[in-house]
C-alpha cells in the first residue's frame, strides 16, 4: 500500500515538472523566441524601440529609425535566401558583400538624424557588439582546435 502511494505521488511529482518545463519552453511571448517568424515591419518597429529606450529617440527618429531598418531587413532577407541556396563561394562573397552594403547605407541615413551624443552611444554599442562577435569567434576557433586532435587520433 505504502509504495503503491508512494508510486503514485513521484508519478504525479514528475508529470508537474513536465508541464512546467513545457511551458517554459513554449510560452513564445518574449520577442527573440520569435524572431524568425516576425516579418520585417514587426522587426523594424521592435528595432526602433529598442533604439528610443537604448538612444532616447524622439518620435521623428523612431520612425526614420523604423523606415531604414525595414528597408535593410527587407533587402537582407531576400540576400538570406539567395545565400541559402548558393554553391559557389564567389557567389558567397558578391552575397555577402551586398549585405555589408546595406547595413553601411542604414548606418549612413541613421547617423544622418541621430544627434552627436545619440551617435556617439551608437558608435559605442555597435563597436561592443562587434568585439562580442570577435571574441564568440574566437573562442568557437579555439573549441575546433581543440577538437581537431581527438578527430586525428582516432583515425
């Protein structure tokens, strides 16, 4: 009797933290969970509300801010695509070379009505983010490194 109960309630314990988990998991509700599924309007505004909290934009920027981002995000996606599907790794450069286009033009019409603190603060976050990116690099070069001796041995 004790162990039937006993049974019962590490059964109905382990089904809670299921229901829990899954919830987690699948609640959706935070942006970049679904990101991909945003199209580039939705991306654009969530990018202008970021860039009024993060810059303080007044009302005029943000929709500038939001126009440009929509823009990029539209032309970049159709280059995600293409990149998708392409074979040669010219054709990768020519791809990625009209990419970096892009988001130099965004960085050019955002500067063109950002003031000079709200640069300077851009200038700043976009510098950090590209360090992140080197270091997460980086550290990914170092990790293929160091798998590459096990792989070696063991052929």
């Amino acid at each position: 009797m004790k162990k039937t109960i006993l049974a019962m309630a590490l059964l109905v314990g382990l089904s809670y933290n299921g229901v829990a988990q899954e919830s987690k998991q699948g609640s959706g509700k935070h942006p970049k969970n679904n990101r991909k599924e945003m199209d580039a309007s939705e991306r654009a505004k969530q990018g202008a509300n970021w860039a009024e909290k993060k810059l303080g934009l007044n009302a005029d920027q943000k929709a500038k801010w939001e126009v440009a981002a929509k823009e990029r995000l539209e032309s970049n996606m159709a280059i995600r695509e293409k990149l998708k599907g392409s074979t040669t790794p010219e054709e990768r450069k020519k791809l990625h070379s009209e990419a970096k286009a892009n988001n130099d033009k965004f960085n050019t019409t955002v500067s063109g009505f950002l003031t000079a603190d709200q640069k300077t603060k851009f200038d700043k976050m976009k510098t950090e983010k590209q360090e992140a990116h080197k270091m997460k690099m980086k550290g990914k070069k170092l990790e293929d490194e160091k798998e590459l001796p096990d792989e070696i041995e063991g052929n």
